[in-house]
C-alpha cells in the first residue's frame, strides 16, 4: 500500500470509485418487470395489491399503501393524520428534508427537537419540552436504520393526544424490543429509493394498523378518487367521485414487480448490511480518533448508513479534509445530514437557529457516512477500512 494520501498525489487504495450506497438487481427482477410489461396493466394493476399485501405481512402491519417514492408517502401519512394549517409537528433536524417538507406541505408547521448524542434520534426529553397546543403529531427518523425512541415517543404520544408518524425511510428490516419496524407507530413510512434495502426506482409505502388511514392514503395517492380503477372496470361501473383533494402518487405495477421481487431477497440484505457492519465496527475499534455507531438495548438496527464520528480533538484535519483525502482513495463516503434548520429555505422562511440544536448541529460537524450496501464485496468492506486507517493515521495528532 502506498503511504503518501492519493490527495496528495499518491496511488489510491482502489482504482476504481467505490459508491457510498448501490442497488442489487437480479435476473428474478427482470423477468418480473417484463412480465408486466407484456401484462394488460402497467399502472394500479394486480402487482400492487400483491407487493402491498406481501409488504403489510413482512412488516407486521394491517394495512400497507404504496406511494410513487417515500417522501409521497410522508405527504401521504401527513394529510391522514389531518395535519392542518396551524397546527405542528416535531421532528428531528437529523434527517432528510423531506420528513420536515411533509409537514409544510400541508402548510403546518415542523417544530424540530434535538437529538440524543448516540443514536442521534429524536430525544423524548427535548420532544416533550416542544409540545405546544398546536402539537398534533411526532415525526420521529430511524436515522440510519437505527429505530427511533418509539416506547417513549408513543408514551409521550399517547398521554397528550397526539399521533406518531415514524420515517422508517432508513429501516426497513429493523426492530425495536423484537418488533418490527412498521408494526409499532400510527403510520410508519418507507422508501424504495435505489440506496435503500430494497428498491423499485422510485417508491414509498404507508404500514399502519388504522384502516380509516389507510383509506384515506389509498384516496390520497389516486387522486382523492374512492374507488380504484380495477374496481370499477370489474362492476363494470363508470361513476366515480372525487371525494378529497388528492395527488396522482400512485406506485405502478411495472414498480411494483420490481418490489416484490426485491422483497423476497429482504433477508438476505439485511443479512449482509449487518456483517458489513459488523466489520466495520470491530475494524473501527482499532482506529483512534473514529467512533462508530451506536447500537441501543433492543434495537436491531436495519443499517441503511454507517455514520461514523470523528474525534476532531485528536486530528489535525477536519471533516472536510479527511472526507476529500477519503474521496481521493475512491472510497465514497458521503454526509448524512446537514441539518434541515441549516437549509436556506429553511433559513429564510424560519430564521437561522444555528445553536438551537447543540447535539444535531456538534454530530453534523463530525459525521461521515462509510459505503454501505448489500451488495459491497468483502474487497469493497477491506478497502473502506484500508483507506481510512491511511487517511486517519495522516492526520492524527
Ligand atoms: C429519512 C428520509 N426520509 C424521507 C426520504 C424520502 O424518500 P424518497 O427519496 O423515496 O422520496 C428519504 C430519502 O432518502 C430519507 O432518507
């Protein structure tokens, strides 16, 4: 191995560029796509039901509903729970923009709370001191596939009327105190984006065990129409009648195949998303000045990221250094989040409030997300942990 950083024109630890996240598709997926294709229903057809049915089961939900991409069906999740104009809801400013963007779709407003420092998820402490009387709902991020404080939360949740919306966009696959992810809060969210545990392109789903959400989420994603298009063509009815005011979300079956597929090999990838990290964690132990993520008590994370944490005390460089010198390896690693208060939309309509979160905001200066897929080799996993013992021992004070 060469020693001198390939930033500083050395030869890199791989030759070729290494994503942070993947998709697997296989031959089975293919032939399941084609199969719709050659099908008299490319959209809302029979894999829909089938992939929406398949999905409720893995979860251990009553009802699932599926959305054209996660963030649809955060939007999707926001309006079932009738979230209104001046109304609120608290989330976590650890996340993706999206899971605070459903709340001001619905021209509500995201309050956002701190994290704890090892999960980095939404602390029910700081969430309590949020609730106001517009609260309506709790948006809590399984960040990183790691399910969020959801005993607590719903605790919290319960006590004071209020409904709990868990973005599981991260954690398809986990559980917390042996149950499943989407098994636990009023609505749980997912996506099926490419970086996901499973993926159909684009796509989301809703689990609940209300069936009058999953009414209104059927309704939502088509339009605000009551009844589907299958339905009507098999009454051979053509009245049809708008009873809300809905979005075309829909999730279609060329999707949907693509879904179902991929579900079956569920196991199998989270499987290998926890041996990476695994070997992540037991090489990390070795590296000082990395710390690597935490696992609580009765949590089974489901890994979607490997954020580790820099102790910038015992480093020369800082974060963006060590993320460049990473970058030059061709290991991609990536930032999982700058904070959503951080975002200048978010700046200009709420003000900026650098300091209002000092966990979220001390954990974003130090963070760097690892590749992490299922479909990484154990090559792929020993070049990771080769380039950053290079790169670490670099810059260590
Ligand atoms: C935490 C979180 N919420 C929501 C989303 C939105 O999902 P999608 O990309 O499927 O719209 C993502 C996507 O990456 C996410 O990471």
């Amino acid at each position: 191995m060469s020693h001198s950083l390939a930033i500083d024109g050395g030869s890199p630890v791989r030759q070729t560029f290494l994503p942070y996240a993947h998709q697997s598709v296989e031959e089975a997926d293919l032939r399941a796509v084609i199969e719709v294709l050659r099908s008299d229903w490319l959209t809302t057809g029979p894999k829909v039901d089938d992939f929406e049915a398949a999905f409720a089961i893995r979860v251990g939900a009553q009802h699932a509903v599926s959305f054209s991409s996660g963030t649809a069906a955060l939007h999707g999740a926001a309006f079932a729970a009738g979230l209104r104009t001046d109304e609120e809801a608290i989330t976590s400013p650890m996340t993706f923009a999206a899971t605070a963007n459903c709340v001001l779709y619905q021209g509500a407003t995201p309050v956002f709370a701190d994290v704890t420092s090892d999960t980095l998820n939404l602390d029910p402490e700081q969430v309590a001191q949020k609730i106001s009387e517009k609260t309506r709902a709790i948006l809590p991020v399984d960040y990183a596939g790691h399910p969020a404080e959801l005993g607590p939360l719903l605790e919290i949740a319960r006590r004071r009327g209020l409904l709990v919306i868990e973005d599981a966009c991260h954690a398809l696959g986990a559980e917390y105190k042996g149950k499943p992810v989407g098994s636990i809060a009023d609505m749980t969210v997912f996506s099926f984006h490419p970086a996901k545990h499973i993926t159909t392109g684009e796509g989301g789903m809703v689990a609940t065990d209300n069936p009058q959400f999953a009414e209104t989420l059927r309704r939502f994603r088509n339009q605000g129409i009551s009844t589907g298009a299958r339905q009507r063509q098999s009454a051979n009815q053509w009245h049809y009648e708008v009873v809300l005011l809905g979005f075309n979300y829909r999730l279609p079956d060329i999707a949907c195949a693509l879904g179902l597929e991929q579900l079956k090999r569920l196991d199998r990838n989270l499987e290998r998303r926890r041996a990476i990290a695994a070997r992540y964690t037991s090489a990390l132990r070795e590296i000082p000045a990395v710390i690597s993520p935490v696992v609580r008590p009765g949590a089974s994370p489901a890994w979607h990221l490997y954020p580790i944490r820099l102790d910038l005390a015992r480093l020369t460089g800082g974060r963006a250094q060590i993320f460049q010198a990473l970058r030059a390896e061709n290991i991609g690693v990536s930032v999982h989040y700058i904070p959503v208060h951080y975002h200048a939309y978010y700046r200009g309509r709420f003000g900026v409030r650098a300091g209002e979160f000092p966990v979220a905001e001390a954990a974003y200066e130090r963070l760097i997300s690892l590749p992490m897929f299922h479909g990484m080799t154990d090559r792929d996993v020993e070049d990771v942990i080769e380039a950053l013992i290079k790169v670490v021992r670099h810059y260590r004070r």
